[in-house]
C-alpha cells in the first residue's frame, strides 16, 4: 500500500468521482476524512472505506459558507492529527438552468464552489483556481488555506476548457492560487504526477492515447513506460 499512514481529505465525497477517489485512496491505504453537503450519501461512503479496514471520517459541510472549510479541517486534525492530502473536488450546478434564468445568489453561489477547483495547474505544479470577474477578484481565500496547510495536493480538473484549450499549461495565466503546491493531477482524460523533471503521465483514460493526451497538454509529457488505462 502507497499511501499506508495517509490522512486525506475528499471534498464532494459523497457521489461520483469524488467517491471513487475517496475509496481508491482507502485501498491505498489512506485513512480518509470525506466532507459533503448530504450526510446519508457520507455516511455510506465512510462505511465502505471502514470495510477496507481504513479508518474515516464524515463531515456534512456545505463549502459555500465560510466557516465550513476551516471547520473541516479542525475536525480532521482533531480526529487524526494531521493531513497529508487534500482533493479538491466540490463543484454544483443547483439548480440545473440556463444561466439566463439563474438568480444572482445562484450564480454566486455557482461560482464561489466552482471556482475553488482548479483552473490552471503549471508544470512545476503551480495552482491557479481564481481569476478576475468584472473587475472584482474571485473567491480565493478557502482554497489557499487548504493548499498551504496540505501536504500532498491532487488537482481534480477537465483538460481542457470548454473552447478545448489546455487547461496544463507552462506556466498559469490567472493569478496564482499557491505556487508548487499540487502533487498530482486528474483529469477527465488522464493521471499525472508533477515531478521536479515535469509532467509525468502515468494513467490515460479509456480510448485516449498518450499522443492524444499530449495534443491537449501544452507542456511536454513524459510518458511512464508502463502507461495503465485509468479505472473508472
């Protein structure tokens, strides 16, 4: 086991990807702290890491308020003594609609869970996950405190934009969040492991070559000799 002696924190651990991490860590060895807004989808999930014989902990938080993060980060520490990774994987769409018809405290809100993941992330590891909003800087507070206090980062991000340009770049083009904080990323086509060399491709999605994940990569790819294909 990789992660023997771990202590992570999953934020939106209650569903999808941020379940499948949040077990995939425990399998590794990780003892586990899942933080989501809905406590019976937690509790399911801190039952299935217990059952690998990981210890966990479920805390109900609703990341909009901004007591919450720092909440969740006092009752792990208080709990296992200390964090070893953070993956930072809230989002929301709530409720779904055009944007045209969205409230302004939806769209706030949209944007101040949205906008703590990450948006840029360098080849020397570098996280921007904020930017400027007419004017007005974007929330950014929440998730340098997390990225500071944290020892092992994984970003949890899309390739790419939606216009379909690198979201991996060589260097950030937003403000930076925190400078060489993030250990590893994923994505939604590939695993990557930031090393002091570069960008190390380990996993590819399912159909995806590694020339394929390169076009979308600005940075050069060094590509692991013993490439796997991600298990999702």
């Amino acid at each position: 086991m990789q992660l023997e002696g771990r202590v992570a924190i999953v934020t939106g651990g209650g569903y999808g990807i941020g379940k499948a991490i949040a077990l995939a860590l425990a399998k590794e060895g990780a003892d586990v702290v899942v933080v989501a807004r809905t406590e019976s989808a937690l509790k399911k999930v801190a039952r299935e890491i217990e059952s690998l014989d990981r210890k966990s902990l479920a805390v109900v938080a609703d990341l909009l308020q901004p007591d919450m993060p720092p909440t969740m980060v006092e009752k792990a520490l208080k709990k296992f003594g200390k964090i070893d990774i953070l993956v930072n994987n809230s989002g929301a769409e709530d409720p779904i609609s055009p944007v045209a018809d969205m409230d302004l405290k939806g769209w706030n809100d949209l944007l101040a869970v949205n906008f703590t993941g990450a948006m840029q992330v360098s080849e020397k590891g570098d996280l921007a996950n904020w930017t400027i909003q007419l004017g007005r800087p974007g929330n950014i507070g929440v998730a340098m405190d997390l990225a500071f206090g944290a020892h092992h980062l994984i970003a949890v991000m899309t390739h790419t934009t939606k216009n379909n340009e690198p979201k991996l770049l060589k260097e950030c083009t937003y403000p930076l969040t925190t400078p060489h904080c993030v250990n590893l990323i994923v994505t939604d086509i590939s695993v990557i492991e930031v090393t002091p060399d570069g960008l190390f491709l380990k996993e590819t999605a399912p159909g995806w070559t590694a020339a394929a994940v390169q076009a979308l990569t600005e940075p050069k790819l060094i590509i692991s000799k013993d490439l796997k294909q991600m298990e999702l």
